[in-house]
C-alpha cells in the first residue's frame, strides 16, 4: 500500500519541502496544500492561524498517514495544540536553533525568521535552551515571504539584511521560513563564504523516515 504524505504551508515555500520528501521516498504519494489566499502567515496571531489552518489539516489528514507541517510560524505557535486536535502523526519545521549554535564558531548566529515565529514561545525556548552564550541576530524579513510569493524579491530586497549579519559576526544563517529557501542562492552568494547557510529540509527528511517506519 502506497504511503501518502500530506505536506502544508501557507504558500510556495512548502513546496521545496514537498519536492525533497518527493526524492527521499519515491514509492510514496506526497500531497502539496497551500493556503496562499491568506498569506502572509507571519505577520497573523497564533488564533488566527488556528482558524485558518485547522480546516485544511483536518480535511488533508483524511487523505494522509502523515502530515508534515511545512511552516515554521505554524509549527512554533500551533503544533502542540493540532497534535491534540488531528488523529495522523504531525511532523513540523522549526528554526535550527541547536544545529546553528553548534557549528558557529564566531559565537553568532542569524536567523531569518517571520516576525510571528520570533515573538513565539517555542522559539524562545529554544534559544534558552540551546543558544545559551551565542548571540542571536534576527534580521528583519518581514516582507520577504510576501515578496517571493508575488516574486518580486531580488539580491536588493537580501543584500543589505544578509550583509549586516555577516558584518556583524555571523557566521551560520538559519533560513526559517520555507518560503526563504527558494532564495537560498541569493543568499549563499551575498554571504560569499562568510556565513554557512542552513535549512531544515534534510532533517525533515530523517523525522519523516523514522515516523514512517511507526506506523
């Protein structure tokens, strides 16, 4: 029986998430769902995003035997509380606070982020918890999710946030917001080696195969 895997996010950003679910099991059936008449999520409160996003996973876990959750605002505002609310295993996308913190060696790390996701609970547990004595920058990218979804963002709409990062001693940028890897390039060049670049897709990936083999 063919696994299908459901995977959601407000808008285009899931879909690189989608595609490389859709490359590490290939004998599965992924199901992309978005939300785009609503974006952006990141700049909506926590009940706001419940309203809107539990209809979707409830009719989508209809169709899957897991959902992944390709939103990091979604995952850190909502995910504990749609666990208890959706009978299908939930596999979400947060910020590589512990990975970032890990591998920096300059002792600062910049994550890019929506303003939601920065103002949420989780993410602040994980900076206490894993970023202690590392200093965390949080460019402003408020308008980036907005700007790649209408694809109106260039190297001009990053140059100047991605710069003052690595200017200021970053030397591992965490991309959290899916919609954020479709510019991963432009980043990487405008960090021109200063600045390790990373996001969750590969990890998501890993969580994915051991929820499979649960079920």
């Amino acid at each position: 029986m063919k696994i299908k895997i459901g995977v959601f996010d407000s808008g285009v950003g899931g879909e690189s998430v989608a595609n490389a679910i859709t490359k590490a099991f290939p004998g599965s059936e992924v199901l992309y769902v978005s939300d785009s008449k609503n974006i952006p999520y990141g700049n909506k409160s926590p009940e706001k995003l419940h309203e809107l996003v539990l209809p979707i996973l409830n009719k989508l876990s209809k169709q899957c035997d897991v959902i992944v959750i390709a939103c990091n605002t979604v995952t850190t505002t909502l995910i504990s509380r749609l666990r208890t609310e959706l009978t299908v295993p939930l596999v979400g996308i947060e910020p590589m606070v512990k990975p970032a913190a890990a591998l920096t060696k300059s002792g600062v790390i910049a994550v890019c982020a929506t303003p939601t996701t920065l103002s949420s609970n989780r993410y602040h547990e994980l900076k206490k918890t894993y970023a202690e004595g590392v200093t965390v920058i949080e460019p402003d990218c408020s308008d980036w999710s907005y700007l790649i979804e209408s694809k109106q963002i260039d190297r001009s709409h990053v140059q100047d946030r991605i710069e003052k990062a690595c200017q200021a001693g970053a030397d591992v940028i965490v991309l959290a917001c899916t919609h954020y890897h479709w510019i991963e390039d432009i980043i990487k060049e405008v960090a021109d080696d200063r600045a390790m670049v990373i996001q969750p897709e590969e990890a998501v990936v890993q969580r994915l195969k051991h929820v499979l083999t649960d079920l």
